[in-house]
C-alpha cells in the first residue's frame, strides 16, 4: 500500500526539476530556498555528503518558514542539490571562459554528477489523525491550543550518474556556450539540450544529469 499523496513543495527555483516531477504526474509548489550554497570553511566532505549537506540545508530552511495553519493534511518539502565531479567539484561557471575551461576538462573522459536530496514528511500533529504523534504549543495569551507543524520524517540519500564525452573543439564549445548560456548549470551544460550530442554513454539515472534522481527518489514519494 503507497503512501497517501500530500502537497509537494520543491525547495528550488530549478525549472528542470519542476518538469521532471511534472512529467512523472506530481504538481509541485516551488519555494526557492534562501540560502548561502556555501560548503562550511574547513569542512571535509565527501561530494556525495556535500550534496546532501546542502540539499538538507535547502529543505530545512523551507521547511521553517512554514505556517501549520496553511497545511492542515501536511505537506512534504523536497530539497536538491546537483554538482558535476571531476577530481574536484565542478560548480556553475561564471563566465565564458570558465565554461570554455570546465567542458574542456571534461572532454574525451568520464565524470560523475551527483545529487544529494533531503525530503521531510511534516504534518500538523495537533489537527490531523492520520500522523503517528500530537504535539500542541500552549499559546496562553489566546487561551488556544495551536498545532506545530513538526518532521514526521526525513530521508537523506544521494545518487551517481557517470557521464562520458568524447571529442570536441574550442569552436563547438564556444558555441554552444553563446546559444545556450550555462551559467545555472552545474558544469557548464544540459545534457538534453545540443550538447548531448557529445555524450558517449550515460550509466545511472539520466534525470539525474537533468536535475532530479527521479528513480530513487520515487521509492520515498
């Protein structure tokens, strides 16, 4: 027996991993995530930890702005972060050279883009029967009881695709960075625009090299 569907919040600004939800029936309600995607200085973190510090981070922070009052069946808050890793983590490029640089360093080789989601179940325990607990805060001042919106659940995972280009010129480089900006992509490309073209092969989930492991993250949804 699946889990009862609640509303779905995206904890991302990303219109790539809108539509993969969308293209698999889910109607998300996106409320980007405010906050520094900065690692912690010193921290010595694996790029899946990395990923999944940060998705966490983004959840939970979306997570906290929330109002029990505006969720009476619950909801669930899903948090993403997607980097390309090559010997080091590869980042968005800030400008066109530093595109240039990052897909020539990817040429001809392989390289790995990792995910790390965090998805917390939250439901107002003080108003709902179906959650497993009760929690009220005593709001004296009113003389009521107010209901929590409290974590019922949260799931951390991260998943792997390895990606393989071949060979490509400067030329082919620059312009496919001047047609199609990459500038909010991790390593400087979308594999389902014209730079798939370049692909050699793809082992894993390819919604994750879009934005979104779909396929282990519809086993928690």
């Amino acid at each position: 027996m699946g889990r009862e569907r609640i509303p779905l919040i995206l904890a991302s600004a990303s219109p790539r991993r809108k539509e993969i939800l969308e293209a698999h029936g889910y109607e998300p309600i996106v409320m980007p995530a405010d906050v520094d995607e900065e690692l912690p200085a010193g921290a010595a973190f694996t790029p899946e930890e990395a990923t999944i510090y940060l998705a966490e981070l983004k959840a939970n922070a979306v997570f906290e702005s929330l109002n029990a009052a505006d969720w009476p069946l619950g909801c669930a808050v899903l948090g993403v972060d997607t980097i390309v890793y090559k010997d080091k983590i590869i980042g968005k490029p800030a400008d066109e050279e530093d595109a240039l640089d990052i897909l020539r360093s990817l040429k001809n080789a392989s390289h790995q883009v990792i995910s790390g989601v965090c998805l917390i179940r939250a439901g107002d325990v003080g108003a709902t029967s179906h959650w497993p607990r009760y929690r009220y805060h005593d709001r004296k001042s009113l003389g009521l009881l107010a209901p929590f919106l409290s974590i019922i659940e949260k799931t951390l995972f991260s998943d792997t695709t390895t990606v393989r280009f071949g060979d490509y010129t400067d030329e082919e480089i620059l312009e496919y960075v001047r047609a199609n900006p990459p500038y909010d992509k991790s390593g400087s490309y979308a594999i389902q625009s014209a730079w798939g073209r370049h692909v050699l092969s793809v082992d894993g989930d390819i919604e994750n090299v879009i934005g979104l492991p779909f396929e282990k993250l519809s086993a928690y949804l």
